[in-house]
C-alpha cells in the first residue's frame, strides 16, 4: 500500500492493490458517490527497443451484472460505449489506438447508486499487435469522488495472453469492493467470461 504526498499541502492518497493488499473496500454500505474514473494508461511502445514495434492497441472495458440480473459488456468492440444515466451506469470515452493520449483511455461508472450494481470486471484487451503486457507497462487508476485513488498495476505478465481481467469490484450487501485480479487470458472476451462464469452470449464484432 503506498500513499503519495502531492507538493503543495494538498494530501492526495493512492492505494496501490497488491499480491500483499488485494482488496479494498470502495464504498460503505448506504454510501453514494458521485461518478468514478477508470482510467487506463500503458507506453506507447514508440522509445527505446520497442520504437521500431508497432505500436499496441490496448482496449479498456468492463463486463458487468447489475442488482435486477442484467448484464453485458461497455467496450470500443461493437461500439458498446455504454451510457452514464440509464443502464448500464457506466460510460467508456473514445478508443486510444496507440497509448499516445496522454490521458490514455477513461471509463466512468456512476456510483449515484452504488445498490444498482451487483458486480463490475474491469479489463483491458490488446486489439492490435503483439501481445506483450510488460512492453505496455500498463496500469489502471480508479478515482472516486471520495476516499483515495486506487492503482492496479498490470504487473507478472504472462507472454501471448491476449486479455487481463485487471479488478473485480463486487457488492455483496456491505457497500462496494475493490479487489486486485491481473489474471491473464489467453483468449478475448468469451474466454474472460468464462474465467469468471458471467454467463454471457458472444458473437463476433469489430471496431
């Protein structure tokens, strides 16, 4: 766990998921908050050894299941961008094709009503390119509007694995988790859910 000091007087706390300090309790039962990003950044792969490489599509996205069963997938694939207000709470901005943003890629859940949710899969997904996750040096930043920012860094990669189910925030009647998964897949999003049993339908798409 590590908790960073911004310059200045201003106390900006970061909680770093671990292998040691997995999980993190993200709101308190009966809590609202306002909207939460997830934010994903990785190198571009364009310095170095690696600028000669092309440079790496990592997608973020996320599958969910809310409290009345429905679920599905926010992701750039199928233009599932998602929507803030109505169902299913959670937005994705546009798609990064490079890691050259230097704002990367964001995602936004609205934690108005935490209750609404039963369960969130964050994950990130290499579209384009070799998949090489310790080139990417990826890593996954979730700020809410209240309490401390929360990084997952995608670290122990695992060479050829397509996809990596980043975090699993859960509600489970005690206010909302976080807890730390970077388990990786060999495979895309049917293999995610079938890793974690969500139960969905799949059928090609693209971007």
């Amino acid at each position: 766990m590590a908790i960073d000091d911004h310059p200045g007087g201003v106390n900006l706390s970061k909680v770093t998921l671990s292998k040691a300090t997995p999980s993190i309790n993200l709101t308190k039962p009966g809590e609202q908050q306002g909207t939460m990003r997830v934010n994903l950044n990785w190198s571009s792969g364009s310095k170095g050894f690696f600028r000669r490489a092309k440079p790496v599509d990592l997608d973020l996205g996320c599958l969910y299941e809310l409290s009345n069963g429905a679920k599905g997938v926010v992701q750039a694939i199928g233009h599932n961008f998602g929507a803030l207000d109505v169902e299913p709470y959670i937005k994705l901005d546009g798609d990064d094709r490079s890691g050259s943003a230097t704002g990367g890629e964001n995602m936004h859940i609205n934690l108005a009503r935490p209750e609404l949710f039963r369960r969130i899969l964050i994950f990130a997904f290499i579209y384009q390119g070799v998949p090489n996750w310790a080139a990417a040096d990826g890593v996954v930043t979730l700020s809410p509007t209240a309490g401390p920012q929360i990084e997952v860094r995608l670290d122990s990669p695992v060479d050829g694995a397509r996809s990596c189910a980043i975090a699993l925030l859960q509600n489970q009647g005690a206010g909302i988790t976080v807890h730390r998964e970077v388990h990786y897949v060999n495979g895309a999003q049917r293999e995610i859910d079938q890793a974690y049993q969500w139960g969905m339908q799949w059928h090609s798409a693209r971007k």
